[in-house]
C-alpha cells in the first residue's frame, strides 16, 4: 500500500488490533515506509490531540477502550460469590466499564483492594464489557485514602488521617479533582513513587470542612468503605413494597405483644410478652413469646434489597446517624413494630418452667399488632412502682408478668453461668450543631437485661429448632479464649491483687470468680475490659462450635432481621423447614453459606471499628478544648513505646508515650508487662491508678496523648541529671534487670 490511510482506517485497524496498536505496527499493517512514516506520524498525533486515540508509551489507543492489560483494584465478591475488579487507567469520558474476573482454578485466591495485573477481553451483550484472567498480583494496597489535602506548587499532598499511616501520598497537578487547601478528601494510590520516594495518589471525592460536626462519622463510613447510599433500584424495590396480609399467617393481633428498646431508637423490630402457664404439671411457669419483624417477606433471595443488604452486612451506628442494612421504607416502616399497626411477624411461644428452663418451643409466621411502644425508663419506673399513662394500663397484663418470668430466667443464668462482664456503657451526647456536649454513663436497668434474656433465649430456640430439623444456618460463634490470652489476663489480675484458676480447662464460671472478686474496687472497670480483651471474636459460620461467652451449646441470631444479614438467613431457614412459602433459604444460598458467614463476619468488625474510630474523634474533639487539664485514669495497656491509659470520666483511651516519663531509660518486659526505670527503679503496669495531664487532642484522627504526672499517688520521678550532655551510664541496671527477667522465667516454669 503505498497511500496513507485515512484517520478513520486508523482508528478502525487500533480497534480490531488492540495489541498491535504501536506506530511501528500501524505503518507495517498499512505498508508504510521511508519517508511515508513521518505523515503517518503527523496524522497519529492530530487523533492524539483531537482525543481519539491515547498514545500510552509507544502505543496508541481509543480512550473510551481499555488496554488489552491492564492494572485492577478487586472489589469484594457480590451475593454471588462473583468478582468484580475497577480498571486505575480508566481515561473514558463514559462511566468506568464494569469487569468479570474470571479465575482459574490454579489461580491465587483474591481479596477486596488488591491490585493485579489482567488480560482483559472485551464482551458483548452482558451486564459487564469485559472479562478478566489474572496474570499477577501487584500487591494489596488500601482501596482508599482518606486524608487532608494539601496544596503546594507541584500539585499537592494528601496526609492521611489513620493514626497508623504517616506516609504522606502525592498528588500530582491535575490529579487534585479540584480540592482547595485543608479539605478532606479520599484519594486512591496512582503508582507507586514520586517525588522523595513517597507513593502518588489521585483524588477521587471531596469531603469538604474536615473539622466539620458531620465530618466525624463521614470520615469513618469512607475510610471504612461502608456503603452509605441506597442504589437507585434497592429504593424502587422497597417503595413498591405494600404490607403483608393474613393469609399463610397465624393471627396473633389480639395477644398483648409490647416493644421496648431506648427511647431514642430507630427501628422496632421485636416484641415481647409473657403469662403465666395455666398447665397444672408446671406450676409456677411460664409462657413467653418473642415475635420478630417478618424481613424476609420484604428481601426475598436474589432481589436487589437482598443483594444490597448482604453487601452491607449489617447497620452501623454512629452517635450522629445510623447507616442501615435496609432502606427506611422497611426499616423505618413495614418491618418497624408500630404501636396499633397490624405487622408481619415471625413468633416463637416458649414454656419454661419455675426455675427457667425451657421445656418446649414453637415457631409460627403470624400477623400480630404492638399493644405499646415502650422505652426502658418507662418500663422500669413502672416496676419501681411509678407507672406513666403508657404503662399504667398494662402492669397486670404485661409489666408484671415479663418481670416474674424474668426472675426465673434470672434463676437458670445463674446456673448455666454465662460471662458476667458488667461494663459501663459511654454515651456520647451531641448538642444540635452536632458537637460533643457531654460524655454520660448510659443508665442500666433491669428491664435492660430482661429483654436480653428473652433475647438469647429466642436465639437459642432457633438454633435447636433448625439443627433438630436437620436444616442449615449460620451459628453465632463463639470460641474459648486461647492460653496466651489467659495468661495474659492472669498478669493483670495478679497485678491487680487478684486470682484466675491456672492448671484447668477453662470455663465461664473461673472468670466470673475472678470480676466477682474485682467488683466495687477501684480496678473493677480494669477487670471487666482485661477479661473482655482476652476473649475471641464472635463471628459466623454453618458448623456449630459452641458459644462459650453465653456458655451454651447452639447459638444462632434471630431477633434483629432489620439490622443484620445473619438474622435474616435464619428467619428463611424457619421459612424453608415449616414450608411457610416460597421466600425462604434458597438452594444457592445453602451452597454458598460459608462464603456468607465470612463476609458478615467481616462487615461486623468493620462496622465495629468505624463506631470505635469515630467514638474516639468524638471523644478527642470533645477533650481538645480541655487541653492541659489534669484527670485520673488507669493503665489499660503496656507497649515498648509507652503506656495506653484509659480515662475514668470519659472512658477515652490515650498514650503517654515512653520518651516523656522524664529523662531515664525504661525497660520493656512482653512477659510481665511492665516498663522500668532503668536508674530509679519505676515500676509502671497494668492496674495501676494515674493522674494524667491531657498533651494533645486531634479530633480528626482520634489521637490522644497524655503527660504522666503520678502513678499510685506517687509522683514521676524526673530521672537522672545529665551530665556534660551525656546520659548517667545504665548498663549495670539493664544487666540487673535481665538477669531477674531470666530468674522469673526459670521460677515460672519450675513451677
């Protein structure tokens, strides 16, 4: 060919080539050499300029296309179990192209945020435009950066507000999104070096003032990727929704079933009542009924409200907003247990006997109707003998008889011996512009724990009901503490004065003995967070190992659909085993049930860690107006760099770090958990009482460090002088100090 092509052949030849889209491969396809090259080359650069083509080192390519490789960030697996990935060199003016990975089975297994590099093939007539095979993992890097954005004259920087990331990112010009200097904003990593070796990101999303009262929880949901907008299909979904009737359903509407939850709640979505057992061959029992929002007629499998709340896992809760599970028109409204409003249900009647015990159960789908809206003040100053309007009409027929079963389920905790950790609950009070203006000791009452135990007993019913009928579900889990975690635990409580039982399996009931001993002292609040710290985590799971907190065999959640995705796949598993209709669990979702246990095992400890976050931003917010105070605490934790003091009026946790307790060197024992003073001999561990000066506050991380003043009422001690500039000589100590290290050893295992 010895014409040059038109821009159209061009375009047309990179399109139908993707991988020969070089120059050098252009003029060999068309027969374009000598001289030619140069118009060749002319007429490349007019489709560069005129945004046909991105020229992508020695290659060109349509913008709106991506490269036949190229670099993926991997979402997490949808209610599928398919995997999805986002393109990082997405240039299009489009919407960024959706991608199917598609694994072999040889290939390594791949997690949410990690980057690799892929063939991608495009795809026609599918709800994704292309397919990927893996060639190589890049490496696991935070899918998002959540920091400050800082301009400078090369473009800028984002400085992270994770407490654990000092790394500053850099943001080069025309990569910014427009951010202005000291926003918030959310960045994603855009290679891996600038400018003095630090990594280069891009910014994504502009979060505005981050001192802002709002920012506190919006800093939480974006670093912690929680999904806080309902997809415009999930909405449409539960708008058209209409209230369940009657039919398939058994008529509880005229048992006198009552919601009790804080006064502030946001959703209702069980209800209680208990009566007396007219069986004369169980005197002085009990029939309780437990009835629970009926989610699962509303999210049915494979719907677009099932597939977003599974993705979501569960709500979130913030002291400023709730990010739900479930959009308002069901959480809020049809699945909410409104006073006087007929609702659909799933119930469980349950007979006890004086002491307790359960002695049978029952599970039914009804339609039943609150006979009152209660909050827990109420309903205990009821019981203390000052019933309100609400409450007084329902004392014989409700409040007395739910608090006379409650004493007898009082009688069989006191056996079965669960975990009594009694922990003060901190509640963070908002003024109406959305600042801290108090932190308060939530108030406890019996009618707190009285619902908690109508609570565990419905769950405990279910996971019979399902294991006896040989169906599957997710058990709530929950393992024995490990023996490094013991012993751990055996140090501060032999810190504190006290005993834990050594040399013995393990059960509840030792653990008990030990807060039992704690209790009204002044390391009480100590006892009960160390004992909590030793515990593992609760998570999900098809197979049942017991849940050793509760000290029961079988445990599975069935009391709060509306708010956990867990509650749900049980509600269809009663569904499926009574045959109450076609919503029930679904052979995909069986097949896929451990995928599902991981992955809400996984949004409950980030939905727990965000509230923890942004719990800790409130509190340094509200602390940093009290920098230079003075306030008592206690030592919560040891570390190499310092010693982590959790706060008695507030229940903050801060650091003092170790290069402050004055100008000695302090020695660091893993084992005993202690810090000391290599020159004067300190002794600073776990337990003990502090009076702390607040240093600095940064409500946008949640930092906060604190100045050691006494400990145990002794004052800290200043340390050495210095002397011509140099530090007095430790080594004679430090050996010292090994050396008893090395004798507590050989004594511990001697014995």
């Amino acid at each position: 060919m010895n014409k040059i092509p038109t821009k159209d052949e061009i375009l047309q030849w990179i399109s139908d080539h993707p991988t020969e889209s070089a120059k050098r491969d252009i003029a060999k396809a068309f027969g374009i050499k000598g001289a030619a090259r140069i118009d060749l080359k002319r007429i490349l650069k007019e489709l560069e300029a005129e945004g046909h083509l991105q020229k992508r080192h020695k290659t060109y390519r349509d913008p709106d296309k991506l490269p036949p490789v190229s670099v993926l960030s991997v979402f997490a697996p949808d209610a599928q179990g398919d995997l999805f990935a986002r393109p990082l060199e997405w240039t299009g003016e489009g919407p960024e192209p959706r991608i199917l990975m598609v694994l072999r089975e040889s290939d390594a297994a791949l997690g949410e945020g990690e980057r690799i590099l892929a063939k991608l093939q495009e795809v026609k007539g599918e709800d994704h435009q292309y397919e990927a095979r893996l060639i190589r993992k890049i490496g696991s890097n935070p899918r998002k950066i959540l920091g400050i954005y800082r301009k400078d004259a090369e473009g800028g920087r984002v400085v992270p507000i994770d407490k654990g990331n000092d790394k500053d990112f850099l943001v080069r010009s025309g990569n910014d999104y427009g951010a202005q200097d000291g926003e918030l904003v959310e960045a994603e990593q855009a290679g891996p070096k600038g400018r003095m070796g630090l990594p280069l990101a891009r910014i994504i999303t502009r979060l505005g003032d981050p001192s802002a009262p709002k920012a506190v929880s919006l800093i939480a949901i974006h670093q912690h990727g929680i999904p806080d907008d309902f997809p415009d299909d999930v909405i449409a979904e539960a708008d058209a929704a209409k209230p369940a009737g009657l039919k398939g359903r058994e008529d509880l509407r005229d048992l006198p079933l009552v919601t009790i939850d804080p006064a502030d709640a946001r959703d209702r979505d069980d209800a209680i009542w208990a009566e007396f057992d007219p069986d004369p061959a169980n005197k002085g029992g009990f029939i309780l009924w437990v009835a629970i929002a009926d989610v699962a007629h509303y999210v049915t499998p494979g719907s677009a409200l099932d597939r977003e709340a599974w993705k979501r896992g569960n709500s979130t809760y913030f002291p400023d907003r709730v990010v739900p599970m479930l959009p308002d028109r069901l959480s809020g409204d049809l699945c909410s247990l409104h006073e006087g409003v007929p609702r659909a249900c799933l119930a469980v009647r349950m007979v006890i006997d004086s002491e307790g015990k359960k002695k049978s159960h029952r599970f039914m789908r009804g339609l039943m109707k609150s006979a009152a809206a209660l909050n827990y003040a109420e309903v205990q100053a009821a019981r203390d003998g000052q019933p309100n309007e609400a409450c007084a009409p329902l004392m014989d027929t409700v409040i007395g008889p739910i608090y006379e079963a409650y004493e007898a389920l009082k009688r069989a905790r006191h056996d079965r011996q669960p975990l009594d950790l009694d922990l003060p609950e901190r509640k963070i009070v908002l003024s109406e512009d959305g600042r801290v203006a108090s932190v308060a000791l939530a108030e406890r009452f019996d009618a707190h724990r009285l619902i908690e135990e109508f609570m565990v007993l419905a769950n405990v019913s279910a996971a019979e009901e399902l294991f006896h009928r040989n169906r599957p579900l997710l058990y709530r889990v929950h393992e024995e503490p490990s023996g490094e975690k013991l012993d751990a635990l055996r140090e501060v409580a032999q810190a504190s004065g006290f005993t834990l039982a050594k040399g013995q399996v393990i059960h509840t009931s030792h653990l008990n003995r030990l807060l039992a001993q704690a209790e009204g002292t002044e390391q009480d609040e100590l006892i009960n967070i160390s004992t909590l710290r030793s515990m593992t985590q609760a998570y999900y799971h098809p197979e049942n190992y017991g849940h050793f907190g509760l000290a029961l065999r079988s445990y599975a959640h069935f009391t709060s659909p509306i708010r956990r995705y867990a509650d749900l796949v049980v509600h269809r598993g009663l569904i499926s085993a009574h045959g109450w209709g076609k919503d029930g669990l679904s052979a995909d979702e069986i097949e896929r049930l451990e995928v599902t246990a991981k992955h809400i095992s996984e949004t409950e400890r980030r939905s727990m860690t965000a509230e923890r976050d942004t719990n800790d931003r409130y509190l340094a917010s509200y602390l940093s107006e009290r920098i230079g105070n003075e306030m008592t605490g206690h030592i919560s934790g040891i570390q190499k760099f310092g010693a982590f003091i959790k706060l008695d009026e507030t229940g903050a946790d801060g650091l003092v770090p170790v290069r402050t307790m004055g100008a000695e060197f302090f020695h660091y024992d893993p084992d005993e958990q202690t810090l000391m003073g290599a020159d004067t001999g300190m002794k600073i561990s776990i337990g003990q009482k502090v009076v702390v000066r607040i240093a600095e506050a940064v409500p946008v991380t949640g930092g906060l460090e604190l100045e050691l003043l006494s400990i145990d009422g002794a004052l800290m001690p200043r340390g050495p002088r210095r002397a011509k500039g140099r530090v007095v000589s430790r080594k004679y100590n430090k050996g010292k100090a090994h050396k008893e290290k090395i004798r507590k050893k050989v004594q511990r295992r001697r014995s």
